[in-house]
C-alpha cells in the first residue's frame, strides 16, 4: 500500500486515459456550449479561474444533493477553524449557488484533461482537498497528489451499480485509492468496499454521513404555519398532507391515479409534489393535469390557490414541504435509481414511505424498518391502503413518525468526527 507522501507512480491506463479525455475536449466543451446552463461560467471549465486566494480546504461536490450534504461540515469546520478560508468547487452552477455564504470562494470543476486541470492548479494551492462521495475525477486527484497535496474522501459511497465497474478499473484508480489521507465513510459496507477497491485499511473510518448532521429549520409551531400559509390553501390547512419528495419520473404512475381517484371520491387530503430536478417540473405538471389533478404552483410571484395539489416549482422548498407534512414518500425508489435520504421527513417525526429500490439507502432503511420506523410500498393499491390509514387518523403512523426520528437522532455527529479527523493530517 502506497503511503500518501510517497512518490506517485501511474499505470498505462491512466496515461491512456488523459490522452482520451484531451482528444474528446473539443467535442465536450462544444456541447456544453449549446446550452445556457453550460455556458454558464464556462471559462472555469477550462481552468481560467482567475485570481483565487490559496485556500486551507478545497472541498469538491458534484452538485446541489452532495454540496447539501457537505454543508453541516462546513458549518462545523467554520465553528471549529473559523480562520481558515475555505474554496467549493461542484460540476454545476446551482451546487456552487447552494454552498455560496459557507465558503469564501466557489469555482466549477475544470475539465479532466491535463491542460484545464493544469491551468486551475496554477492558480489556486490549497493545503487539502477533500471530495464528497465518489466524484473521483483521475487527472485532478493525480495532480493534486503528486502535488503532495492530502486529499481525502467524505460520505464517500460506491453504489451497487458501480463496484464491479469501478473494481475491473483498478489500474486506473487503485493508485489514487490507497493514496487517500482519509476515506470517511457512513457504513461499514462501504468501508469494506473501499478497502475492496484498494483504500488502506488504516485510512477507511465509518464516520457515518454528514448529510444527517442537518439541523432542522422549522421547529417552532410558528415557523411551520409560515410554512403552511406558503403551500397549502387556506381552506385546506387542516386536512392531512402528503408530500412526494425528490420525485423521479415514472414514480407518479403509482401515487397519481390513486390520489386523482380518491379526492374525485370526497376523500380530503393535500398532495405536495416535488420533483428532484427542476427541469421535470413541466413533466410533472402534465403528469397531474392527465390524472385530473388540479394543482397549485409556488413559484415567486403566484399565490397559492384552492387545488387539492401543490407543486413544487422553485428549488429549496423541500424541508418546508416535509416540515408541515403528515406522510413523506421519498423518491427515486419506485425506479431503480437507489433512493433519496429519508431522514429528511424523519427529522420532523413524519411517516417515512420508500419503495422496494433502496441500493444507495439500504442500511439506512433497514435500521429504520427493525425498528417500525418506516413504510414501504410497491403499488397502487399499497398507495390507496396507506392514504386510507393516514385519513383515519391512525395513530400508527405517527409511532411510525417517532420511530423514525429515533434512528435520525442516534446518527447524527458525523461533521464532528468528520472534521476532528481531517484537521489532523
């Protein structure tokens, strides 16, 4: 095993690899062109980062879901190391937008080609790098180790779907793996799979996810009927409300038909929807108006109506939603994309619903499920019986709340042991 100070050698794969990622540069840089959002700082894709003052932390995230999940580590490394300047860097404009006010400067990822890492790397030496989750960008954690520079990996994750891969690419990412100062993981199945892909034993803590340190935002009665005037109709504030959290296409074939059926019925309730991604909020729109779902949206400007159903138009309005919730359905597990974090609905003691595609939150829901602290569903008519009870006023469901919340408590404090671990190099 390679110690993090020693010289760094790499394999013909890896020279391989910066050959192809220089000869596909033109054509990369050419389509992200074509778009506003890909225009868009585009400079500081290609390395021209202008003037940038050597920070003491680098953090990388891919974009918004994993600078979200960073912030409870920086807010903490700002508590902790208050004079230390910290840089962000993400793949996307709208991750450096959510981090901006924790970090003193943002940047977009250059390029993985040598000439564009290169040209960052000229202007910016940072004392450590730290990246989120498994954005392992070969050309840029090479530089930066040869560099001598630490770099280590927090709420690191290899998927179900990406071990095998990454695993038949050892030449390529071996070296960089066993060369990380830190690898802090939130399981110890991620930690054995680290080690599997060559991290050091001795440098792989289970730390648990910085994602969970989140502190919740709406925890007075005032704030939540804030919250409730925001998103709800007035003359609906008091029935029970159901939020579709980070919602994926395909996902609305099993809630919307069996929503649209039961309000036509006379059955009472909200419906608060929230696409994972912004670019889908017309989908969605379309998918309610086909079911026969009237809806309200919330972006700036439009007061909220009188419809059953609340669309969730604008970023940043997904804790709100779960904050006043009475069940939360967390999305990407009726399609096979792994699943969202469920202790987001958890930390407000609201019953947690998942489907049956759980990869990326396996242990998380397993804890929660030994415990009677979620619910899980696969149809529509697992969707009707779960409305039906929430409408009843079961009180199972909010023991089902309360269960949940108990496993989001036990694991919080990974930003602390987090940042004790990387201050010390």
């Amino acid at each position: 095993m390679g110690s993090p100070r020693e010289p760094m050698t790499t394999s013909a794969l890896y020279r391989a690899y910066t050959v192809g990622v220089t000869a596909v540069l033109p054509f990369v840089a050419g389509g992200f062109l074509f778009s506003a959002r890909g225009r868009r700082r585009f400079g500081e894709r290609l390395g021209n980062w202008g003037s940038v003052e050597s920070p003491d932390w680098w953090f990388h995230a891919a974009s918004v879901g994993e600078v979200q999940g960073i912030l409870p580590l920086l807010g903490e490394l700002r508590g902790t190391h208050p004079s230390e300047r910290v840089l962000l860097s993400s793949t996307s404009p709208t991750g450096l937008d959510r981090g901006e006010g924790f970090v003193a400067d943002t940047r977009l990822l250059p390029f993985d080609a040598p000439l564009c890492v290169n040209r960052a790397l000229a202007r910016v030496k940072p004392k450590r790098f730290v990246v989120a989750e498994t954005e392992l960008w070969p050309t840029l954690l090479v530089s930066l180790m040869r560099r001598g520079i630490p770099c280590s990996v927090v709420n690191g994750r290899v998927s179900d779907y990406t071990v095998s891969a990454y695993k038949r690419m050892t030449p390529l990412f071996g070296p960089i793996m066993e060369r990380f100062t830190h690898i802090c993981v939130p399981s110890s199945a991620q930690r054995e799979r680290y080690i599997l892909l060559g991290g050091h034993p001795d440098r792989v803590h289970v730390t648990g996810h910085t994602k969970y340190d989140a502190e919740p935002r709406y925890t007075s009665g005032d704030t939540r009927e804030v919250a409730k005037r925001d998103l709800l109709p007035e003359n609906r504030r008091g029935l029970p409300t159901i939020v579709l959290g980070s919602l994926r296409p395909g996902e609305e074939s099993v809630w919307f038909p069996v929503c649209a059926e039961l309000l036509r019925s006379g059955v009472a309730f909200n419906l608060i929807v929230a696409p994972r991604h912004m670019e889908k909020v017309g989908y969605f729109a379309d998918a309610l108006a086909q079911a026969g779902i009237e809806a309200n949206r919330v972006s700036a400007g439009c007061e909220i109506g009188t419809a059953p159903a609340t669309l969730l138009d604008c970023m940043g309005r997904l804790e709100e939603a779960y904050a006043i919730g009475d069940l939360a359905f967390v999305g990407a597990t009726l399609v096979d994309f792994g699943g969202h974090n469920p202790f987001e609905p958890a930390m407000y003691s609201v019953p947690v619903v998942v489907g049956p595609h759980i990869s990326v939150i396996r242990e998380l829901v397993e804890e929660m499920r030994s415990r009677g602290g979620i619910l899980e569903i696969a149809t529509q008519a697992d969707v009707r019986l779960l409305i039906e009870r929430l409408v009843s006023g079961e009180q199972g469901l909010q023991r089902v709340g309360g269960e949940g919340y108990k496993v989001w408590e036990r694991h919080r404090g990974a930003a602390k042991r987090v940042v004790s671990l990387l201050s010390h190099e």
